[in-house]
C-alpha cells in the first residue's frame, strides 16, 4: 500500500511538471507569434499621399501641392508626409527620429525621387516657402541633399529662434 501511495504521487508530480512544461511552452509559441504579427512591417517604397487630405508633420498644412512633397518612413513603420521638402529637414533638425528611407517628390515630373536619387534645386514660391525643390540628381546644376538642408538651415527664423 506504501508503494502504490508513492507511486500515485510520483504520477501526480509528473503529470503536473508536464502541464507546467506544456504551458510553459503554450507561452513561448504565443510571444513569438504576437511579436512577429505586431511587428511594423517597413515600406518597400513611397507610400501613397492623400492629395489634400494628409497634414504635413511639421507645419500642419494639408499636403496639396504633389511637386513639394516630402515623406520620412521611420525605423519604427511610421510613414509621415510633408508639404514641402524644407519642412521634412526643419522636422529632421527638431525631432531624433530613426529613418528608414526618404523621399521627394520629382518636381519636373510625375514620382517620387528616393534620397539617393534626389537633387535639389532654388525655387521662387514653395508651399512654405523655403525655395526648394526635388529634381533627379543628374538635373543640371542640382545640389545634393547636404546643400538643401543648409538652405533650410539658413533662414532667418532659424537664426531668431534658435532652432
């Protein structure tokens, strides 16, 4: 009867290290799967713009003008758009953001320029009113991206306020 008793037990203790084991496992398999479903998934490419209906993250003005956009994709998957490329740099000055890709609107044409192909150019009238503009980097006299950012850099609100 003693050993039936122990036996019994040792049965109990197994089958109570095996559903331990069992859950244990249940958990794994369940954090993996929530962590690779929720996961941001990065864009392959520009994500499309609602003309005039999406607000620029820096200054909050709708996006309207296709020649001017701007868009940032972050490390994180947050993708935001930008109503003229001298906001997207004033945005990048202010804020530590983890970039994925940038890119630039082709203001000679129709499409999106990626920040290796992207150019920069003076201009009259932008939508802020910074004076620049995206052309492919072959574009005659176009400077690079460094050049755009020292524009945007050396306005006179920046040397007022400070930022």
């Amino acid at each position: 009867m003693l050993c039936n008793s122990k036996t019994k037990g040792a049965r109990v203790m197994s089958a109570k290290v095996i559903k331990i084991a069992l859950l244990a496992i249940a958990l794994v398999a369940i954090t993996v799967a929530f962590i690779r479903f929720n996961r941001a998934t990065l864009p392959e490419g520009p994500v499309p713009v609602v003309w005039d209906g999406e607000v620029c993250a820096h200054c909050k003005m709708h996006v309207g003008d296709p020649r001017f956009a701007a868009q940032l994709q972050t490390t994180a998957g947050d993708v935001l758009n930008f109503d003229d490329p001298g906001c997207l740099f004033d945005y990048l000055h202010a804020n530590e953001v983890a970039v994925h890709a940038l890119y630039f609107r082709n203001h000679e044409s129709d499409g999106w320029l990626s920040e290796p192909e992207a150019g920069f150019l003076s201009v009259e009238d932008s939508p802020m009113g910074y004076g620049i503009r995206a052309v492919p980097k072959s574009t005659p006299g176009a400077q690079g991206i460094d050049w755009a950012k020292a524009q945007v850099m050396n306005r006179p609100h920046h040397q007022r306020d400070g930022s």
